[in-house]
C-alpha cells in the first residue's frame, strides 16, 4: 500500500479550507503550522503544530520530524519564504530558487530586481529606519506610496503627498514590518483599476494568467484595502498581452518552476503597464476560487498535487464565463454585528453568501483585510451590470451593527 503523502501549510486563516479540502479529496495527511491554536484551519487539518512560520530553522526542524512530502504557505504571505527555504533544504517540490522566492518577497529587492532588467517600475527605495528615510528628503517624487517591504493585507500602507505628512506613515509601516524595513515608492496613478488575480505556472512556463479589476471603498478607514474585485478586467487585450509577456520574462529571469502566484498590476496613466507584485502563494479573498468558479481552473488542487510531487490537472488558458464580482463584507462602524442587508432585486446575480461572523459578534472598523466578515460572490450577464453594481456597492449592500 502507497504511503499517505503528508502536506504541511503555513498559516491557519480561513483561506486554507479550499486547500485542506482539495488535499483531503487527493488522500493527503494535513499539518498545520502557525503560533495561533485558534486559528480556523486547525480545525480541519489533521495536526497542528504550534510553530513561528516566520522561523525557518524551526519550521524546517519540525517538517523534518514529521516527515513531510510538500510545504506551502497559501495566502498567508509571511510564510513564503519559509516555505521555499524547507522545500529546498529538504529537496521537496518547489516554487523555484529560494533566493528568487526572496527577491519576489522583498518590495525594495523586487524593485530593484525589475530595474536592473528593465521592466517599467515606479521609482522606489527602501530604508531600515525613520531617520534614514526622512533624510533625503529632495528624493520623494510625490504622491508616494509608503509600506512595509513584507507585510501582507495592505497593512501598514498609506499614501504621502507632501514631506511633512512623511514621518506618521514611516512609523505606521514600520509597525507593521516584519524585518524592520519599508519602502517608499512613487504612486503610479492608475488607469481604469488596478489588477490583483491568481496565475500558474508549470515547470517555468505561465500556462494561465487572469486580470482582475480591484477595486476599493473610499469610505473605509484604509482605502487601500480591496473591497472587491470584478472579472474581466478593465485592461485592453494589448496591455494584457504586454503583461503576460513581461510576467513570463520575469519568472524566467528567476527560473522558477510549478505553482500559483499571486500578482498584482496596473496600467499608470502614462499608458504603460507596471508589474506590482508577484507572490508564489494563492491570493487572499478567494481569489484562486473565484478563478475556478469563473473558468473551471483548478489551481487550488493543481498546487496542492503539485507541492508533492503529484501529476497536476489540466491548467490552460481560459476567459471568465461572463462577468463575475467578489465583494469583500466589510463594516463601517465598530460594533456588535446585528445582519446583513442586500437589496432584493440584487438576489438573481449572487451566486454565493459566505459569511464568517455571528449575530453579536464583535466587528472592526475596514483597516486591514482581516477585517473582512464575509464574501459575496455575484455574476451578471453584461458588462454594464456589473460596472453598476460595484460602482454603487454601497447603497445595495450593508454591513448592521449594534454598539458594543
């Protein structure tokens, strides 16, 4: 009888169910890893191991003990290199070169990655201190953009449009920064809407690539956080040929090799398309199930398979089947949740609720996203439709809350 394979994920936020599940479906043993015992996933993994994911030598001691066939940290950024760093010490599947996993996971290491190749990029730099970076101040081409070099979920991301504004946002970001650094880039005004989906590669070669339209709530306290994201996107079919051109250049430039990827792009008012990120992990917000809800893509089994050294099922290139939206539930108002409104005639596009909170549960204000409550996955058959219904997301869907 075959040896059960044995998949150890990083993390333990709800974004780990559709890979726990597809795991199970292929007869693979789960271990969870993170410092947080009550964190969701753990519930349906098979073990838990209470262990900084952040912590290599820790993470590939226990990996070692526990005997694992494939490692990966899906949607759970700060676990990447982690992962690529155990998958490589242990010879196990991997994303591709654990430098190159760092420099895709690094902002100002990315930056300057994309310079030296001349991929279009924003003007960045990064620095290890406030004063460092309040030095230099004929430097800033505003508006800027000022964030951690590593965090993940928009935290500790603000924008700068004057020099004496500089200091709160450097010391917002570095709060939020993992290795004490950030970056300070130019803010590329964008074109349209900024793109964040899910792509794969398979052994270096980008077999599916989506665009997304990301879009975000004004109202909420950190407007850069996505409040929902739209399928197709508003890009041309030549900026999106551009880009996948450039999206393959650079994972060959890295030689990286089989998994999903989290990026992010947009198209500067300049008209040139930019590459913002690019993570070897599936996205948060669903977004590798909204591509197979929306396309019959399975990249969430296809990884799975894959971080173990499995054959992975058909990955190709296809469209979205009509137009699809994510709405990501969020508060405006702290308090205790009390319901859900969403106007009746809204009810033939939604496609699915998912709501993670209970009534009397306590609710934050939209500042990072994991203030999230919940999803509503919608589909609409124009064009026109859909633009209406996330232009105006917030007279047709409401977030109710009691004070505490």
């Amino acid at each position: 009888m075959a040896k059960q394979k044995r998949l150890m994920l990083l993390g333990g936020l709800r974004y780990l169910l559709p890979v726990i599940e597809a795991a199970h479906k292929q007869g693979y043993y789960v271990i969870t890893c993170d410092y947080l015992p009550h964190n969701i996933a753990h519930k349906y993994s098979d073990e838990y191991v209470n262990v900084s994911i952040v912590d290599k030598e820790a993470v590939l001691k226990v990996a070692r003990e526990k005997k694992i066939d494939g490692i990966m940290s899906f949607a759970v950024d700060p676990g990447v290199m982690t992962a690529s760093y155990v998958q490589n010490e242990m010879g196990l599947p991997s994303f591709g070169p654990y430098e190159s996993v760092c420099i895709l996971q690094n902002k100002d290491r990315f930056r300057a990655f994309l310079t030296q190749h001349g991929f279009n990029v924003p003007k960045a730099k990064g620095f290890g201190s406030i004063e460092e970076a309040l030095k230099d101040r004929t430097w800033y081409p505003w508006p800027v953009i000022v964030k951690p070099t590593d965090s993940a979920g928009s935290k500790g991301v603000s924008r700068v449009d004057r020099y004496e504004d500089l200091q709160p946002a450097l010391e917002n970001a570095f709060e939020h920064s993992i290795s004490g650094r950030v970056i300070v880039e130019e803010f590329i005004e964008k074109q349209g809407c900024s793109s964040d989906s899910d792509s794969f590669s398979l052994d270096g070669k980008l077999v599916f690539t989506s665009f997304s339209a990301q879009r975000f709530d004004k109202n909420a306290t950190n407007e850069y956080v996505p409040a929902a994201y739209s399928w197709p996107s508003t890009f041309t079919h030549e900026q999106e040929v551009y880009l996948r051109s450039e999206l393959q250049r650079l994972l060959s430039l890295l030689h990286m090799q089989t998994s999903i990827y989290n990026i992010e792009t947009r198209i500067g008012t300049n008209g040139k398309p930019y590459i913002m990120e690019v993570s070897p992990r599936g996205g948060g917000n669903r977004l590798a199930e909204m591509a197979r809800m929306g396309t019959g893509i399975d990249m969430i089994t296809a990884c799975t398979r894959a971080c173990v050294g499995d054959s992975i099922p058909l990955i190709e290139q296809r469209q979205f089947d009509g137009h699809w939206a994510e709405v990501i539930l969020h508060s405006e108002k702290e308090g205790k949740f009390k319901q859900l409104n969403v106007l009746p005639e809204m009810d033939p596009y939604i496609k699915q609720t998912d709501l993670w909170v209970n009534i009397g549960d306590e609710i934050r204000t939209f500042s990072g996203a994991n203030d999230a409550i919940g999803t509503l996955v919608l589909r609409f058959d124009t064009d026109k439709k859909l633009v209406n219904a996330m232009t105006n997301v917030n007279e047709w869907c409401k977030v109710e809350t009691e004070c505490l």
